[in-house]
C-alpha cells in the first residue's frame, strides 16, 4: 500500500495533543518548506498559508484510508494542499481554506 507523504505543522506533532489522530502513521524526520509559506496563529491553532519563510515541522507516511479521517478531524476551516520541502520533495499539508487579511 502506497503512503501519503503528510507534513504537519502544528498539533499533530509529536508530544503535542493531537498527535494520536496520526495512528500508525510512520514518522519520516523533521523537516521544512521552502521559503514560500507561514503559520498564521488562529487562536491556539496554527495555520498554513502562502508567505515567504520557511516553515518547520514533521514528515510522516500516512495510510490512505487515514487522510479523510484527518480531513474531517481539522474541519473545513483547513484544506490539504501540496506543500514543497525544502529538500525538493513535496507532502500534503493543510492549509487554512481562506488566508487570513493583513
């Protein structure tokens, strides 16, 4: 079975409160985006959304039938988009559905 490459960001890190929705998701290592993202801070809940930083966070193997339980679980506020890494690959992340004005 083929893995999702998901890069998370926020609560779904490891020792954070929402790591457990992962289940069996294999942890890859640590890693960041290229320089064409941010983390908007909505409340206590992070956020992606276009910019010009890198953003660190965590690389994981995800099962398939997993993803829309973790669709559902960060609600239609966030939307899974592709995201590239500063190593070339690329992983889906979820971004904010509307960035934020500024």
């Amino acid at each position: 079975m083929t893995r999702v490459r998901l890069f998370v960001y926020g609560s779904l890190r490891r020792g954070e409160r929402h790591h457990a929705e992962l289940g069996d998701a294999v942890f890859l290592g640590v890693v960041t985006t290229v320089a064409h993202y941010r983390v908007a801070r909505l409340g206590p809940y992070p956020a992606l959304v276009s910019g010009s930083a890198s953003v660190a966070g965590e690389l994981y193997a995800v099962a398939p039938d997993l993803m829309p339980m973790l669709d559902a679980f960060e609600g239609p506020g966030y939307v899974r988009r592709l995201v590239r890494l500063s190593d070339g690959g690329d992983a889906e992340a979820y971004f904010l559905a509307e960035a934020p004005r500024e």
